[in-house]
C-alpha cells in the first residue's frame, strides 16, 4: 500500500505509477550528484562547467541594471513575445557575426538557455526511436534531453580534429540499412564540451556535405566558440549552410548563466514551429533576463571583456596542462585552444566513477566519462574543467587527482604483476 506524504515520512514513489513511461529516463546526473559534494569550500572542484562569474565587472553590471530599472522597468517586468525582444535580436546577430554568420533576427528564437533551445528542438524531430548522431564523447546535458526524448543514440568515432566524417557516413549508412530514421547530428564543434576538441574548416566542409546528401539536420552548439586562448577558430558551421544547420547561441559563458539567456538561429522552415514550441513551454522568455543581456552591451564594451575573459580561461588552461605534464606525464589528455574542458584518458581498467570518492576524500572532484554517452562509454575517462577554480587551485586540483589516478595505475599494475 502507498504511504501518504504526511509528517516526516515521504515516499518518493508515492506517484511512480502514475508517471508517463518517458519520466523513467530522467535520472539523477553525474553532474547533479555531484554538486553538494563540490560546494565544500575545501574541495577543489574541476566537475562542473561553470564560468568564473567573479572576474564580471561589478560597476559594468550596476550601469546596466541601473539603467534597465531607471528607463525601462514597466517592459522589463512583463511578459513579451515569444520569439523574444527584438532589440536584443539585433544584438545576437552582431554577435553571431564574429563566427561568420550571416544571420538575421528575423531568424531568431531567444530561448530560457541554450538548453531550452535543444530540448524545444529534440521535441520538435524526434519520435522515439529515431537516431540522434553524436560525438563520442557529448555534451552530457544533450545526452540527458535526447534520453528522455527516447531517442536512439549513435555515438560516431571522434579523434583530436572532432568527429570524423568517414565514421559518420558509414554510421549514416549502416543505421538508414536497419530501417532507422536518422534525423539530428548534434554537434559542438569548436572547443567541445567535454574533449575540447574543434573541428577544422575541411571536415566542417565534408560533415555538411554528408549531412546535406543523407537529409540529416545539424545542430550547432556553439557557447565557447569567442572563448579562444590562441588562433581565432573556424567559422561556425552555420555560416556554411542556412537550412541545414540549426544553430544554439549562449550568453551562459560570455555573461551568466544565472540570467538563463540562450537562443536558436533556426533555419527559415522550421523558425515559426520553433517560436510556437517556446510559446508552448514557457509563454515568452524572460523580459527581465533578456533586457538586462541587451542593456549590458548597450553600455559596457562587452568585446573587452570577452578579451579579458580570453586571458583568464588561458591562464587556467596553461596551468590545468603545466600541472597534467608534471604530475602525470604518461597520461593521454586533449589540450584544448579554448573554452572550459579536457578530456583525460586513463589506462584501460581504471574506472573513473568508483574512483571519483577517492578523489573526494583527497578534495578534488571532476565528471566520470560515461556522463557523456549515451550507451555506457567513458569508464576511464574523466572530464576536467578548469574555468572556476583560481589559477593556483586549478593546478592543486590536478595535482591532488593526479595522486588519485597515479596511485589506481599503481593498484592495477600490482593485479596484473600477480
Ligand atoms: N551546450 C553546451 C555544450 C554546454 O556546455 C552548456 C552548458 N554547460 C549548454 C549547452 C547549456 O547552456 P545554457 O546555460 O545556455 O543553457
């Protein structure tokens, strides 16, 4: 028999049954379980992909917030359309623009987050079932909405230049002869979450090209395409295709993810279905957020500060990779030229999952591999972020973890010796 929800006895199956049969994929991250742990001032947290807010200039927010309340508080604090405010639509193309697109706000679907924009486009293509193409590893907030959309996940062979064009045509290839429906590529192409890996102009060329003669959508995901350390990475792929590739933007990593401003350049055939799925989830996104985005760079020089973030998140790689060489010289890492991640390959056999409260209890914390597949992968990879911690943390952090992996390199040795 069922317990009430009554005093300080909850049963949390209370209503199980009653659940659709898709809310049994929606289960607790690695990344979420691991946040309670990661907030302990005294672990040094190399798990979640958070930007280093702090280095935002205070004053810089205080004029914008100022002058957002002080002019145009009645609209800010209202609903509004819900294909989001048109002045910063204007924005986000200019923006755009320094990936090389030519896009047009008339195109644009601002979105409660990136995250939102994905989950509005996984409801819109997939029936359970159909394939969704990925690189092997993916992002692990995708891999959460196309689980719960019940799509069939198809990781396809990615190295150090991204995912391979050859692997994709023949996963295209020998998915279509099963009778499956492949319908999305999801991509992040340059500095990906979680390999940090891009990928070059030519296979940019030559993925599109697969993905135009098979009729398979891309998705871009591009939040860390400005947050380059060296060479100005390649043009996104959007700029090479206006109907075949949905692009997601963010102001999460340039900005703040806690005003939750994303949004969608969709090619023209599908922008009015997609401006009705946002309407349908969440009426219009978020006047305040959105108008307090735009008044931000109305009145601060947001390309410096895009600049500037460019030297911070380059200290912190340099330092993630100077601390990885010395402490862990033999081990396999991407060496990412922006954004937040590196990806760590360990020796078969080590597990990263039933290693992760090892590294916890020597107060360091990262995301075990399999976070970012759909089929079980990754066990002996891990992802490190090195965007939040300051520089002298980053490189305590991978010398803690590097104790951690040396020592389960050290245990799998002694098994194989005996
Ligand atoms: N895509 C990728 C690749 C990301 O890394 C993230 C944030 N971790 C998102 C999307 C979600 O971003 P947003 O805050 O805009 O929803």
């Amino acid at each position: 028999m069922n317990e009430t929800n009554t005093g300080s006895i909850t049963n949390f199956d209370y209503w199980k049954s009653a659940y659709a049969g898709r809310a049994s994929n929606l289960s607790v991250s690695e990344v979420r379980a691991l946040f309670a742990v990661v907030s302990r001032p005294e672990v040094v947290s190399l798990a979640g992909g958070m930007p280093d807010v702090s280095e935002l200039p205070t004053e810089g927010l205080n004029k914008a917030f100022d002058s957002l309340v002080s002019t145009r508080r009645d609209l800010a604090l209202q609903y509004g359309g819900g294909q989001g405010d048109a002045k910063l639509r204007e924005q986000i193309v200019e923006i755009m623009a320094l990936e090389g697109i030519q896009g047009s706000a008339e195109d644009l679907i601002v979105t409660t987050g990136s995250q939102h924009g994905l989950d509005l486009l996984a409801d819109l293509f997939i029936d359970p079932g159909d394939v969704v193409l990925l690189e092997s590893p993916s992002y692990v907030g995708a891999v959460g909405i196309f689980r719960h959309k019940e799509a069939d996940m198809a990781h396809v062979h990615t190295d150090n230049d991204g995912l391979s064009p050859e692997a994709l045509q023949q996963s295209i290839t020998e998915l279509k002869a099963q009778g499956k429906k492949v319908k999305l590529l999801y991509l992040v192409p340059t500095f990906a979450n979680p390999s940090g890996v891009t990928i070059p102009t030519h296979r940019r060329e030559e993925i599109l090209k697969i993905c135009e003669s098979e009729g398979v959508l891309i998705v871009e995901d591009n939040p860390y395409g400005q947050l380059y350390f060296d060479e100005v990475p390649p043009d996104a792929m959007r700029s090479m295709s206006e109907q075949h590739v949905v692009y997601l933007g963010s102001f999460s990593k340039i900005l703040s993810p806690g005003l939750r401003v994303g949004y969608v350049l969709a090619p023209p055939a599908i922008r009015e279905k997609l401006t009705l799925a946002n309407e349908s989830s969440i009426l219009s996104p978020a006047m305040f957020g959105q108008m307090l985005v735009s008044e931000y760079l109305t009145v601060n020089d947001w390309k410096k500060q895009i600049t500037d973030y460019r030297d911070i998140y380059r200290q912190k790689r340099d330092a993630a990779i100077e601390a990885i060489d010395k402490h862990l010289p033999d081990i396999q890492t991407t060496r990412p030229r922006g954004g937040f991640f590196l990806w760590v390959t360990m020796p078969e056999g080590v597990d990263s999952k039933a290693m992760l409260p090892l590294a916890v209890s020597e107060l360091v914390a990262y995301t075990p591999g399999t976070a970012f597949y759909g089929n079980g992968m990754g066990k002996n990879n891990l992802r490190v972020c090195f965007s939040h911690p300051s520089v002298e943390r980053v490189s305590l952090g991978i010398q803690r973890l590097a104790g951690v992996i040396n020592n389960q390199i050290d245990l799998l040795k002694t098994f194989d010796a005996e």
